[in-house]
C-alpha cells in the first residue's frame, strides 16, 4: 500500500508540473510576435514544436512573421528573426529563429542561441 501511494503521489505531481508547464508556455500569435519583438522567445519553441511554418512559402511566411535578415547558405535560403533576450543570471545571449527554404518552401526552423 505505501508504494501505491508514493507511487500516486508521483503520478500526481508529473500531471500537474506538466499542465503548468503547458498553461504557462506561450503560443504563437502572429500579432504578438509582431507587437512584442523583444519576447519573441517566448514563443520560438511553440512555433517550432507545432511545424506552423513547415511546407509554407516565403510569401506565407513574410505575412506570419514579417521580413527578417536573409542570407544563402548552400544554396538554401535561411532568414534569421531577432527573438530578443530573455532575462538570465548571467549574460543575456542573442537568440535567433532561423528558418531555412528549400524550392521556395521552408523545411527546417531552428532555434539559435549566441
């Protein structure tokens, strides 16, 4: 019987630290991410676990994300958003959404700390 409980109880706290975890996460919203620059980081995460921009044209993606800095690496496009500085102890990394175009359609995002 012990072991059951200790067993629930453990059960128990992994629903809730992971339902806190999901509530608290913040999703992609394509205003948010154009009114609020500097947390973009926030929600990096949600736009990359979500594949929202996997198969979309450039086109798609400038109305969703607006214009970042492109460049041409191997022969793919890759442009690269600002996703701002989120607070740390230490010294605040640059982070960077890159999403990567292949025959004019993106096929990777990634999420870039400096």
């Amino acid at each position: 019987k012990r072991n059951d409980k200790i067993g629930m109880f453990f059960f128990f706290a992994f629903a809730i630290s992971t339902s806190l975890i999901w509530y608290f996460e913040e999703r992609f919203s394509a205003q948010r991410w154009a009114s609020h620059p500097k947390s973009r980081y926030k929600m990096a995460e949600d736009i990359i676990e979500s594949h929202v921009l996997i198969g979309k044209t450039k086109a798609e993606v400038f109305k969703l994300l607006g214009y970042g800095k492109a460049s041409l690496v191997n022969d793919s496009l890759k442009i690269s958003y600002s996703l701002g500085k989120p607070p740390s102890f230490s010294k605040p990394k640059k982070e960077h959404l890159i999403v990567t175009f292949n025959k004019s359609v993106v096929v990777k995002v990634i999420h870039l700390i400096e």
